[in-house]
C-alpha cells in the first residue's frame, strides 16, 4: 500500500524502494519522449546535457531530500543514469567493452556531470542547510535534525533511517577538509556552524559536485561573531533611546489582555459548563488547560475526559454517577 503525496509516495513499510522505482520509470519515460532530441545531430551535446539535467534528471532525484538510500538504491539510479548518457552520446556496450570505458569516462565525455551518490547527496544537504537556518519553530524539516541525537538501538541491526544517509553525505562534503572530522553519529557540533552560513555551505556543495574547484578558506567563527555584533550595533546607534520609549508606549498605549498561561489551573478559575463548546475560556477549563494549550495537549486531555466518563469506565467513585446516568452523560444532545 502506498500514498502519493506531492509526487513523491510513502510506503507502509518506511522504505522508498516504491517511490524509487517509480522516479527511474518516470525519468524512463521522459527519455523516451525526448529521444528525437537526444538523437538530432544538429543540437550540441552541451544544449543536451543542460536538457537532461533540467527534465529527466531531476526527474530522477524528485524527492530525493528525504530518500533513506541502500548500496542497491545507488546500484539502480547510477545505472539510469550511466544508460542514458550511453544513449544520448550513442556508445553501445560493444564500445564500452571494447574500448575498456568506465563510468567515470563516461560521465567526463558528458561535462564531468556528477555520478548518481554526489547529485544525492548535494540536494539532501542543500535541503539540510536550509533546514537549520530556518527560524520557524516546529517546522516538521527543523525537526529531522533531531535524529543526529544518540538513541539507544536494538543489538541487531536496525532499519536504515534519514540519520545514516544524513552521516554519509556529511563525510562525502567534508571529505576534502582536513579541519573537519566527521565521526560515525554526525554529531552537530562538527558541521552545524557551516550548515548555519550559507554561503560557506553552498560553496561546500559546489566543490563536492566539482572536485577541481578551490576549497574555500577556513572560517574564523569568533571574528564572524564580533563582526555581526558590531553591525548589529551600527545598524541600531539609537538603542538606548529605543529602550527608553518601550516603557513610554506601554504607558501611553492601550495594553493587551492578560493570557493565561499553561501552568495555571483553570479549574480554579470557576468555568461555565454552560459556555463550553461556545467560548474558549469554558471550553479550554473544562479539560483543566489554559489559553496557551497547545493542539497535542487538548488532544490528550480531551481523551482522558472520553475515558473517564464512558459508561464501559464508569467509576463512581470518580464520577459520581451510576451506569444509566453515565449513559446520558456521555451521549451527545
């Protein structure tokens, strides 16, 4: 059973052997459709080779970002991606046997394009980057950085998961960086600043994918800091009068309504059973919760109240009330 979503599927079982089939069979397709192109001879094999990263490569990689990835996944898409430059430079296997061409021949006769592991690993990590410096809380790709955490697995070998392919294309980026020592758990503190700096990361990503480009310098986080304060303070000289007109406006302006907060009982705070359902501060002290509740905590709460005053759970003791009662309790008006 599988579930498409944005074009990408999920499957019941969290692997992405489906969802990589279907990109290889998609990316087929659309070089079928671009065969008389590939076969023209009068269009030059750069115009070819921008075409085939701008359609059925990325076709290929759509929704690689959060692909968990096995030596036979890389088997699979290199494969695709070896037999299609074969077809648009017309190099028959005979030629490659032959005349003894590897793969990374090939791919240098087609504009050093980067193997299938590179391209992976340059989009995963193009997404991680963007992913750390976004400042929205809870964002469900901000939360993925969590699985660099170091939780206790099973003695056997457990699933492969985004945390191993995050590790290895981390050793890929830095694998030219002396400086920088990627250990087996990715750990946070020895690539989080880089991933932080977009500009370091992004150049970081050009030289994986063009290992004949220059390494950028080593960054001096500390002089980067002072730099930032000072701009910082530049870009605001009027601070302390700003700080002496915030008391100012509060006095003058008209304040907010206090809100409650989430450690205070409602329950103390005498709600109307009558307005629940029609106002928020009735409905939030019925499940004992304040106005900063959060939807997981409503949930939970609202839960518990259905299992306390099912009539299966009657406890009288706690409700108050006996099996008939309890039925008419629970049962909606």
């Amino acid at each position: 059973m599988h579930f498409k979503y944005l074009g990408s599927f999920i499957s019941y079982n969290l692997r992405d052997d489906f969802d990589i089939d279907t990109r290889i069979k998609k990316a087929g397709m659309a070089m079928g459709a671009l065969k008389h192109f590939f076969n023209n001879k009068h269009v030059d094999t750069y115009t070819k080779h921008l075409i085939f990263k701008a359609i059925p490569l990325n076709l290929l990689l759509w929704g690689c970002e959060a692909w968990t990835l096995r030596e036979e996944h890389y088997v699979k898409l290199e494969s695709f991606l070896q037999r299609s430059i074969r077809n648009i430079l017309n190099i028959t296997m005979t030629q490659v046997q032959e005349g003894h061409i590897k793969r990374e021949h090939t791919r240098e006769m087609f504009y050093g394009i980067a193997d299938i592991r590179t391209a992976i690993a340059a989009r995963q990590l193009s997404f991680i980057g963007k992913a750390v410096r976004n400042r929205t809380p809870n964002l469900p790709a901000r939360l993925m950085i969590t699985a660099c955490c170091n939780h206790r697995r099973p003695s056997e070998r457990p699933q492969l998961h985004n945390k191993d392919t995050l590790v290895s294309n981390l050793v890929l980026l830095f694998e030219r960086i002396k400086y920088v020592n990627i250990d087996a758990k990715g750990n946070l503190k020895d690539w989080i600043k880089y991933a932080q700096d977009a500009s370091i990361w992004k150049e970081l990503i050009r030289c994986m994918l063009d290992p004949q480009r220059k390494l950028p310098d080593r960054p001096n986080w500390e002089s980067r800091n002072s730099s930032n304060t000072g701009a910082n303070s530049q870009s605001n000289p009027s601070g302390q009068r700003q700080e002496q007109s915030g008391p100012r406006r509060e006095r003058t302006g008209r304040r907010p309504p206090p809100r409650a907060s989430r450690d205070e009982e409602p329950t103390n705070r005498q709600w109307n059973p009558e307005g629940v359902g029609r106002n928020l501060f009735d409905s939030f002290g019925v499940l004992g919760l304040g106005f900063g509740a959060t939807e997981m905590e409503v949930k939970t709460a609202y839960r518990m109240l259905a299992l306390r005053y099912h009539p299966d759970k009657n406890d009288p003791e706690i409700t108050g009330m006996n099996r008939d009662q309890a039925t008419a309790h629970f049962q909606l008006d």
